[in-house]
C-alpha cells in the first residue's frame, strides 16, 4: 500500500508520498517491504499509489527490474477513474477493491498485503507457513508492545491458541479495556517472553488473506483493513494473530522518522542494513566512492557520492551527492543529499545559471532534517534553540526537530 498522503510527515511529504520519503541516506521507505518480499521469494508485487505518486514512481520503475525469462514483476497500480467508479482510493481496504479485478486474474491462492513505509525485516514466509497451518482466513502481523505503547495502536485480544477473539481501536487511556487485551500467559512463554510480562498484541498493519475470503470481505463499501474489514472477519472467519518480535518502526510522525533514521548510526544499530543475507535493495545510480578530507566523523552514516572537506560530521546521516564544506559542523541531523551536483536556475537576464548544491563553510547544523536539494549558504545556523512547534521561512519545527523543505535555498548568515 503506496498510496498514503502521510500529513503527519510534512514538510518531508509535501512533494511526495510517504512511501518515498528517503531513508539511511541512500535508500525509500518503500524499498524496505519490497526488498522483504524479494527476500521471501514472492516475487508478484503490486505497488498501490494515490498521493504526490510521481516521485515514487520514478523510483519504483529506476529501481526494480527482473529478466525476461521469469514471471517476477513490480507493479504499479495508480488510482484511476473508471466508468464504473469515480472517486479516488478511499482507504486501504477500498484501494484493494478497486483492483480486486487485476488480482483475480492470476490464480492467486494468498494475498499478504502490506504498508509502504514501515522499518523492519521479516521473512513472510514464516508467516505463511503459520497461516496453512492453523488453516486461518486471516492472519495479522502483531508486535508485542507495552501498556504505554498499546494505548495508539490497535490491540488483539486471543486465545492461548493465536486465534483473536476482540480488536480495539486505539485503547487511549482506558486501563480497564487495556486489562481485557493482554496477553495469554501460553502464549508469552511460547514466544521467549516471561510468563509474568505484561504485553499486548499490536497490529503491525500486515495482513494475509485466503483468496476466497479477500473477495468476501470486499463485497462492501468498508473502506479501511484495520478500522472496518478486520474487525468484521473477526466474527465470521477464522482470524489468527502472528507474533513477529523483531524490531519494527512505523514512520508515521517527524519524530519517528528522526529517531529511526539515527537510530541506523549506532555501533550496532536495532535494524542491521550490513545482512548480507536479506540485502535491502534500491536503486543503482552508480556514483563514485564519497571523497572524506581532512575531516571529523564519528557515528556517521556517509552515503555514496559525497564530498567532506575539514567539516564536523557527528551523530549524523549525510545522503547521496552532499558536498560539506570547510568548516562545517553537523550534529544529530539527517542530511538527505541530492538528485545532482548543480541545480539550474535562470536569472532576470534570461541566463541559464548552475547553482552548486552543498552545505556552506562554517555553517552549522544541529538537531535537523536536511529535506534533498537544499543549497544552505555559508556561516548559516539551523538550530531548534527549544523550540517545538513552529513555522518560519525557510524551515518548519515539529516535536523540537528543524525540517528543511526540499529545494530550499538558504543565504548566507541566515539563522534558523
């Protein structure tokens, strides 16, 4: 599902959708569950797309090729107008239904549907197995969480057997409901987890779907899996809770994606893009090895086609093509990079003028979300100096963390 508008991710999701939104420097959100997928050897992706899709398109379509002498294939699957139907995806279960026709096609016996813009590895064939096994009709990815973490997701209550017998929506504050949904004792022992743990099951937003009984539940106006759709199957089919225990991060929020993306410089970092077993992929663009002078970098992630010259790089992931300059010190940031080396403008003449793409001398950054293309003059100061919240001219501030759009051109001296 690639279709998500993301409206908690401004700015980072103003000329994009959520799925494309840049990850570790050199990689999309999206390239995460299609390289889960690769890895799990299904190979039959449908890509479904809606909101600023061009970006994601581009990538998809630069980044993922099989042969042509396999039936392996990347689909992109964009919201379109039909005489049938007018109106665009209306949420994840409508976004299925109106392509439930190209899916039936093919003689499909499961279909795993998954978000676009979630952190993790997972080989869903374990899931599947685990699926036939219990001869499910549906089961749902859940990760156990605590009391604290469970009041925003949605929770499963089962039975010592996996099958879930209740969802709530979001529990909030309501201990009394949260004590209903915690965990069997059989089944934290049967995950590693101590009998005495509290834990609840929540719904990662991974589902699988006998064929049969995928078109059932869409024979509806329902228009969301988790709000609408699942709980509804819960009563008439058999539904069954997968507990995956892995790390997992959805990126829903400025701060999720901050916190994620530095999470990766750590000397041994929760998600791991050094498996050389389950390879993340993304696209080729085939640039030089990145070029380090005379510089200071510690707990860095440097990305492909850089150029460092006597800077400060610390805490930090600095993405494809940046140039730092001298004097530079960039701290606890994530620093996008860019599409090329030079952006072209023209000036009130008429003259087609090349403006180089790079972070300025003495410029620092601290505590910051560098968005891709943003030419950021010399001796300029990002900073959130304790702000939370707020709006300025060239950047944005949400949850004490400064967002830089993409393209923004910042002069020299500016503080931000």
């Amino acid at each position: 599902m690639g279709g998500g508008q993301g409206s908690r991710l401004f700015p980072l999701t103003h000329r994009r959708s959520k799925p494309a939104v840049p990850l570790a420097g050199k990689y999309r959100l999206v390239d995460i569950p299609i390289s889960n997928c690769i890895n799990s050897s299904l190979r039959q992706i449908y890509v479904l797309t809606q909101f600023n899709s061009e970006s994601l398109h581009r990538h998809i379509t630069a980044a993922y090729h099989f042969d042509h002498f396999s039936r392996d294939f990347v689909h992109i699957l964009a919201a379109q107008q039909t005489p049938g139907r007018e109106e665009w995806y209306q949420g994840t279960a409508d976004a299925v239904r109106q392509n439930l026709s190209y899916f039936l096609e093919r003689p499909y016996e499961y279909f795993l549907i998954l978000s676009g813009d979630q952190l993790y590895r997972m080989d869903y064939r374990l899931m599947l197995k685990a699926h036939i096994e219990k001869k499910a009709d549906v089961t749902i990815a859940t990760t156990p969480v605590e009391r604290e973490a469970a009041r925003s997701f949605g929770i499963m209550a089962t039975d010592a057997e996996s099958r879930i017998v209740r969802f709530a929506e979001k529990p909030g504050a309501d201990d009394s409901l949260l004590d209903t949904l915690r965990m069997p004792e059989p089944l934290l022992v049967e995950n590693g987890l101590p009998a005495s743990a509290e834990r609840f099951q929540a719904s990662m937003g991974i589902y699988i779907f006998n064929r049969s009984v995928l078109q059932a539940c869409l024979q509806s106006e329902l228009k969301d899996f988790g709000r609408d759709v699942i709980p509804g199957s819960i009563e008439n089919n058999r539904v069954f809770s997968y507990v995956f225990q892995g790390y997992w991060e959805d990126i829903g929020t400025i701060k999720s994606f901050y916190e994620a993306n530095l999470g990766l410089t750590r000397i041994v970092p929760s998600f791991n893009f050094f498996d050389s077993d389950n390879t993340i992929f993304t696209r080729a663009r085939f640039l030089p090895a990145s070029k380090i002078n005379n510089a200071n970098v510690d707990e860095a992630l440097i990305s492909d086609g850089c150029i460092i010259s006597n800077a400060t790089v610390r805490h930090s992931i600095i993405g494809v093509r940046s140039v730092i300059e001298s004097g530079c010190e960039i701290s606890d940031s994530v620093i996008m990079g860019a599409d090329y080396y030079h952006r072209s403008r023209v000036d009130a003449d008429g003259q087609v003028v090349n403006m180089p793409i790079r972070i300025g001398s003495g410029t620092r950054i601290h505590r910051a979300i560098v968005d891709k293309n943003a030419c950021i003059g010399n001796n300029v100061t990002i900073d959130p100096a304790g702000r939370t919240n707020a709006d300025a001219e060239y950047c944005h501030v949400r949850d004490g963390i400064v967002v830089v759009p993409k393209g923004t051109v910042i002069p020299d001296g500016t503080v931000v």
